[in-house]
C-alpha cells in the first residue's frame, strides 16, 4: 500500500470502473424495495460551479446510502437546455464570425445549437461524474430530446383545452439585449449606488402640489397617477384629486392604494403601470392606461414626446435637465438599491406590458397547497414550508413564453385565412376549422422551467406507461437549494399532481447557498467564484465533498473556506494512513475469522460474546456502534453535515488516535507459539482491528466514495465494490461500562501528556508516573497499565489506592483526570539545573516589577494626585508581581527537595 494518498489517480480509476460495470444501474424488474431521485438538471451550457458540488454531493450521500442498503436505487441524471442561456452562448459564437442569428435564419440557427449541444453539453455530465456522482448514466435524459419533448406538448395541449393557458397582456421582464421576456429567476439584483430623486407634481386645481420620489426620472413621462396609502394621514384630503404631470402637460389622479409603502421616500409614489410590476398591478385595481414610453430597444417611443429616440440614459439625463429647469426637481439623495439585471448579459431589465402566454395557476396551486398542509410533501428544515404556502396561496399567473429559437416551440397555430388558433400535440398542416393550409406556428418558445417542471415523470418515459414509470414514480426524495422553491419545486408539485394524480417527490430537502469566505454571494461582478474542479485538481473529489457538508445544518449557508477543505484532506490523509497501519498489521490475520465479521452484525456479535476481549476492544467496539446508529439516525433525519461530523469526530479521535495507538503494544507481540496469550492476544486485536475498520470505511463511503474504495479493496477480505457493500448496522457491541473506564483512562493519558508539554519533557525522554485512583477505577488502569506506558511515554508507571503515599505536592506537577489523581516527579521530570536557572531568571524579573510598582505607589503625592483607575492598576501590578514572586520561590523550594531526593513514598 503506498505511503500517500493519490486522489486523482483512484478518481480516475473507480470512476471509469464503476461505469463500466454498471454498479449504479437500477434494474426495473428487480425484488428490492426501491429508493429513487431525480437529479436537478444543470444547464447544458454551463461548467460545474461550487453550488452544483454541494447540491451534487449531497444527492450522492443518500443515493449511496439507500443503495449499501440493498435498494434498486435509481438516480437519474440529465441537463437543462436552458433556453435563454445557450442561445446566448452560441450567439456569442456567432458574433466572433461576424455574423447574428438572422444572419442564419431560424431553422439552421437551431441546427448551429444543436451542434454546440453536442460538441460541448457532455462536459458538465463529465465533471459530475469526477466528483463521484453515483448516477445511472445510462438513463441520461435531455428536457428536449424526443422523449421530453413528446411529454411538454402533451401537458401544453392540455392545459390550454382546459382553459388554463391563454394569451394577455401583462408586464413582464424585458431583456433589450437578448430580446425575451425572462422569468423572475433569471433577473439578478444586486445592490449598487444609485440615486433618490424627490420631483412636485403642482395640484391640477387650486392650491398646493405632491412630492413623489423616484429612482427612475425618465419613466415619469408615462405616469398616469399618483399613489398614496389609504391610511396616510398626510394625503388623505388628495385622495380623488387630480395633479399636473410635468413636462407632459397631462392631468393624472390622485389614488389610494395599500401597496404603497408610507415610509418609502415621501410616502406618495409615481405610478408608471407600463414599466413597474406593481405599478401595472395598481394599474389594474384603478383601471388606469398602460403609456409605454420606453421600446423593446431600450430606446423612447413616440409616447415620450420630445425625448423620442433617446436611450433610458440619456432621457433620464434630459429629464432631469428639463425637471430642474421648470422648477420641479426638489431633491436628490444617494441611495443603494438593486436594480434588475438579465442573469446572462448583465444589463438592466426594462418592465414591459407585451402580449404574452400565461398559464392560470390557482387552479393548479390549490391541490399543490393541500398537499403540502397535509403533509403529503415535506419540507426540511420545516419551516420552508411558511415560505412555499405563503408564495402559493399568493401565485400569480406565469408567464411561459419566450421571445427566443432555442427552447420547445409553442405547438400554437393561428390560420391566416380563418384566424382561429389551434394547439396540437402534432404539427398541424391544415386549419381544423377550414381547411386552409395558410397556417403560422407561435414564433416564441416555452419558458425552460415549463419542460423542467415535468422532469420526474417525463424522465421516466411519461406520457407512456412504462415499466421505469410504474417502478420509480413517484420520486423518494428532492434535493435542491431555497432559491428554486417557487420556480421549480412548486411547478413540479402542481405538474406531478395535475397528470400523474399524486406529487412526484413525499420530501424536499432544501440546502443554503455557498458563499465565500467573507459571506458574500459568489458573483461574476464580484470575482469571488471557486471553480470546484480546480479545488478537486489540487485536493480531491472527497476533501472537496466533505468540506462542503461536515457540520452544516439542512438549509444553512455554507462559507466556503480553503481551511475546511485542507482539514478535509487533512483527515483523508489520517484515514490512509492508519488504515495502511492496519492493513500491514492484518498480512497474517486469520481470513476466516474476518470474513465471518466483515459487515456482519449477526457475526459481531457472536465474535464478541465468544472471545475475551480486553477493556480497549469492548470500548471501540462500543463506540463503532454508537457512531454506526448516530450516523444511520441523522440520515434518516436527513442532516448529513450532523452525520458527517459524527464519523469525522469518531475516526479521528476514537479509531485512530485512541484505539490505534491502545492496540499497537499488542499487534507488535505474538511469538512462535499461536497457542501463546500474547498470539491470543494479538488475534483479538487484529480481528477487532479490522471490524471497525471495514465498518467505518462502509459509513463513509457516502460521504468520501474514492478513498474508502480505495482502502476497502486492499483490505484482506472485501467484495466486488464498496459501492454495494452492506450498511452497518451493529447490534448488541454497546458497553457503558468499557466507554466510562477507556474514558477516564483516556483523560488520565492526556492529562500526563499535558503535564509533559508545559514542563519542555522531550516525547522521547521517559519518565515515572503516580496515578493515585479508587478500587474499581484503579483496576480499568491496571487493565490497561500497558497501554498507558506506552501511550503516555512512562518508564515507570505506579499504581496507588486511596490512602497510598505519594510524592509530597512541592516536589512533583500534579492534575486530576477522569477522577484519578496524578503526580510526576520532578526528580525525573526535567533538567535540575537548567530548571532553577529558569526559576531564578522569571523570579528576578517578577522582583523587578514588584519594585517598580512599589516605587510609583509609594512616591509622595502619588496617591492623592493620579487619577483613581491608575493607583488601582498599579496596586494591581505590584499584587501581581507578589503572587508570581512567592510561587516561583515555593517552586524552587520544591526542586531543592527534589534535587536532594525528596522525602515522599512512590510505593502503595
């Protein structure tokens, strides 16, 4: 077994194997219970960024686990084609040719993303599988080959000859350089300097003006109201009136609306229903007109007059000109804010009223709401649940269509000679209704989350019945972050119960986000993104996945700090190294003895009832199994970072730096004689050795899958992969009593070593040791009196019952651990002469400070004329410097004593 760990050389290696004998393949027509999930499907255009490490490695924790279980676990992977950011993408491809997507005309535009699918889709499905993802590859889907493609029409034809898909006007998010309407997911805010703008609107009649205040000067030109609260008591006489809209010489009113903030600027708000999303609801509730006075282009239309043709930035500027010149400009203040921006090009959105395709969505978030109150759907943790009610019972109409090539093509004909409209899950040729074959096909395409929202079931071959469908559906478990709640969970709950008649998934588990080490989200503007693959390159998958979960709490934020990935590995390293120990210690070990315990509850236990184990072997044996049910617990309580630093906390401290080291004296023993006690004893150790060992290794194998494969294969016995092996589940190994007794002699071990670090003893230098402890504690250490010598570096180790002499307390450092008294001897603890030269010199100086603080204190007129909080530090330093005096000459007393031989007992 080599000295170190080489990461990229097993990933490689057991990535390509697992593959290749189809170890995470789920067969539909097996007898196992089942355990199955769907993998949120990244966009096809993307590389692997931290949070899809995180999303990907927690998924694989349970995919891992259920499968050791003995279940036909089925993880379905696939990509998102992502419509409006691989349209993007190939966009920008074709900009470097000089050419646009008109250039090309639709159809080969569609052909050139096709061909960039291909050539690059693969890559991020390769680094998911670097990372170990324990997926069934060979059921890979896309949401728009032909399967998933078939299932979006089918579900589109049947919402829209239901009525729950029509066309309508409402304002939507414009993206002037892509040229779509985008989701509310695919607009980014983040906060930047800006600037609050307070304008008067002068009372259309009689006296007084409204003062509003705005962030966006040169939408004013469309205003068609002003807006107060109901309950305002500075606006309630202007309720009805009617105010002169600047610049515009228009007459607006005066409207009363909750959704106005009070404490937001003046408390009066300019209401723009043409270019803001609650303007436009406003709008609605007052039947106030729609001005759009800022195009698709980012440009003004004919609407605003003379700014006609300028871009939003040079009419907010004109604006703000033509303001201050006619004396309605009153204000101006900084102000951070965070305007919408589209997530793939950057720029700022623009609020549009456009004619769009909409599907009603109370009708489907009724039965999607009950689900969840009665606790058919789950959210953990719990209370994400409050947050995907209250989105729910608050839905609006959603918005599917796309101003985009790429994506599925809406399956609406209009007839040119007739004008009806027609969905079809075929392509239509002739006009239903008149036969004419002057028909058009809808230009737009689907929102992405439209094909999304049917992954669980379409993945599986719906609308089909198939075999995969009847064994899967529904899902076991979601994994996914809180960002997506509403804009993939919600749609598939309301998808799964609208055409498969029950939800897809009975739990949502919901991670926070990774940020970076200051707390901040990671961002392109920002610069702070990590590139997973590059932490794996220089660390490994498994120190990249256990870094991203140990410790963290279902739905937290995770800091991602390069520390915690080094103490990752740091840990991989200590789990190989005290494995290769063990191994080495295992050449000779009786390979039927180990077969018989290798993940076998049934044959542990009987081992252990069978053999005489010694306290040290009860102790770790109890501890695997505590370790192996906590770890099995927080699973099932699905809190995996708790999980993860239950076996982190176990391996080290108790595998590996207890048991190891208590067990060494004995695996270096044996003789000739296999009848011997020493080779009896050794058989015990090497078997209890490689019990917990394997074990430990099947616990982890979820959480860092490379290296316990790695390590189990070199193991005297183990099977074809760790990856099918069986989940430990330990029974009947627990001993209270051997944890309490290896416990405290545990504490006593560090106590000594403590007591050897503050004094400079060199780990090699040998010393004697007093442990003074009651009856039944007494004996735990003469149990286990070999291992303390060995542990604690003893030349001499004496045992005393309460009442037995011991050093005199001046002439040895003394502690109390785990109820034992302790005393080294300074005689053979330290250097004599070279500790009373460094008593002398701290002495010396402690007399120095005394003097100092003496002097100042007893200086005439000191007292009387320093301030009080100064007299008080001084009395301070010289009580202080007294203390420290008398000790250290109490100490040096005690090496006096201790250099003529002391006058205390060492025997019982």
């Amino acid at each position: 077994m080599p000295h170190r760990y080489d990461p990229r050389q097993a990933e490689e290696r057991w990535t390509r194997w697992w593959e290749e004998n189809r170890v995470f393949h789920a067969r539909v027509d097996s007898d196992k219970p089942r355990f199955s999930m769907v993998i949120p499907p990244p966009n096809v255009t993307g590389v692997l960024h931290v949070g899809h490490a995180l999303d990907q490695t927690l998924q694989d924790i349970f995919a891992r686990w259920h499968r050791m279980q003995g279940k036909e676990t089925l993880w379905l992977p696939g990509t998102d084609h992502a419509g409006i950011a691989t349209q993007v993408r190939v966009e920008e491809e074709l900009a470097k040719e000089g050419l646009s997507r008109h250039d090309l005309g639709r159809e080969a535009f569609v052909e050139r993303v096709w061909q960039w699918k291909h050539h690059y889709g693969g890559r991020i499905l390769e680094q998911l599988k670097g990372l170990g993802a324990s997926c069934d590859w060979e059921r890979e889907r896309f949401t728009m080959d032909e399967g998933c493609s078939r299932a979006v029409r089918h579900v589109f034809v049947h919402l829209y000859r239901k009525g729950l898909i029509y066309q309508g006007d409402y304002i939507v998010h414009w993206c002037p350089r892509c040229q779509t309407t985008l989701s509310d997911i695919e607009v980014e805010h983040e906060e930047e300097e800006g600037r609050l703008w307070t304008l008067r609107y002068p009372a259309a009649e009689g006296e007084g003006e409204i003062r509003v205040a705005t962030t966006r000067p040169e939408t004013m030109l469309g205003d068609t109201a002003v807006a107060v609260h109901p309950e305002d008591e500075r606006y309630r006489a202007w309720i009805g009136r009617r105010v002169r809209l600047p610049l515009m010489d228009r007459e607006i009113p005066v409207v009363a609306d909750e959704a106005v903030d009070p404490a937001f600027g003046t408390g009066a708000v300019k209401v723009t229903p043409a270019h803001d999303p609650t303007d436009f609801e406003i709008g609605q509730r007052h039947n106030l007109p729609q001005i759009q006075v800022i195009g698709q282009d980012a440009r003004m239309t004919a609407e605003a007059g003379r700014f006609q043709g300028l871009t939003r930035e040079e009419a907010r500027q004109a604006v703000l000109e033509a303001l201050r010149a006619g004396g309605f400009l009153v204000g101006e203040e900084p102000l951070r804010h965070a305007p919408g921006r589209c997530y793939r090009c950057g720029t700022v959105v623009e609020p549009l009223v456009s004619r769009q395709w909409f599907v009603r969505m109370k009708p489907l978030a009724e039965p999607a709401i009950r689900a969840v109150e009665e606790g058919r759907v789950r959210f953990v943790p719990e209370h994400f649940t409050r947050m995907y009610l209250h989105w729910m019972r608050n839905v609006r109409d959603w918005c599917i269509s796309r101003q985009l090539w790429w994506g599925h093509r809406i399956p609406v004909w209009t007839c040119q000679a007739c004008g009806t409209q027609s969905a079809s899950e075929e392509d239509l040729v002739r006009c239903p209704e008149c036969g004419s074959e002057r028909l058009e096909q809808d230009p737009d395409v689907l929102d992405t989350w439209f094909s999304s929202a049917l992954w669980p079931f379409a993945t599986l071959g719906w609308p089909d019945d198939t075999p995969d469908l009847r064994r899967f559906y529904p899902t076991d478990l979601l994994v996914t972050g809180y960002e997506i709640i509403f804009f993939w969970v919600a749609r598939m709950i309301m998808m799964g119960i609208e055409f498969m008649g029950e939800p897809p998934f009975p739990t949502v588990l919901i991670h926070g986000i990774v940020r970076d080490s200051l707390g901040r989200k990671m961002s392109k503007s920002l610069g702070n993104g990590v590139d997973p693959m590059e932490v794996i390159a220089e660390y490994g998958a498994d120190a990249l996945r256990f870094s991203l979960v140990q410790g963290v709490g279902p739905g937290n934020d995770l800091r991602f700090r390069t520390d915690r990935v080094e103490s990752a590995r740091n840990f991989a390293n200590k789990v190989w190294n005290a494995s290769r120990f063990a191994i080495l210690n295992l050449a000779d070990a009786d390979r039927a003895a180990l077969e018989a315990l290798a993940g076998s509850p049934d044959g542990l236990q009987a081992w252990k009832e069978r053999e005489a184990l010694t306290l040290a072997d009860r102790w770790i044996l109890s501890r695997y199994q505590w370790a192996a049910s906590e770890v099995h617990r927080l699973l099932e309580r699905f809190d995996p970072g708790e999980a993860a630093q239950v076996l982190y906390e176990f391996i080290w401290s108790d595998l590996c730096d207890a048991y190891i080291e208590l067990v060494k004296p004995r695996l270096y023993q044996g003789g000739d004689d296999p009848e011997s006690e020493a080779a009896r004893q050794r058989r015990a150790a090497q078997a209890t050795l490689f019990a917990v060992l394997d074990g430990s290794l099947r616990l982890l194998h979820p959480f860092m899958p490379y290296l316990t494969e790695e390590i189990w294969q070199r193991l005297p016995v183990h099977g074809p992969t760790l990856a099918r092996a069986a989940w430990p589940r330990p029974q009947g190994l627990e001993d209270p009593e051997a944890e309490k007794q290896v416990g405290r002699v545990l504490e006593v071990i560090r106590a000594i070593r403590n007591l050897r670090a503050e004094r400079g003893v060199e780990p090699s230098r040998r010393v004697t040791a007093v442990l003074r402890a009651e009856p039944a504690l007494l004996e735990a250490l003469q149990a286990m009196e070999r291992e303390i010598r060995a542990l604690a570096r003893l030349e001499r180790l004496e045992l005393v019952a309460p009442g037995g002499a011991v050093p005199e307390r001046e002439a040895a450092v003394t502690a109390v651990a785990g109820g034992v008294g302790i005393y080294l001897p300074l005689a053979g603890l330290v250097d004599l002469e070279k500790e009373r030269a460094r008593l002398e010199k701290e002495l010396a100086a402690a007399r120095e400070e005394a003097a100092r603080a003496r002097a100042l204190l007893e200086r005439p007129g000191f007292k009387e004329k320093a301030p009080a909080h100064v007299v008080q530090q001084q009395e301070a330093r010289l009580a202080e410097a007294e203390a420290k005096e008398a000790k250290l000459l109490d100490q040096l007393a005690a090496l006096e004593r201790a250099g003529a031989g002391g006058n205390g007992a060492h025997g019982a």
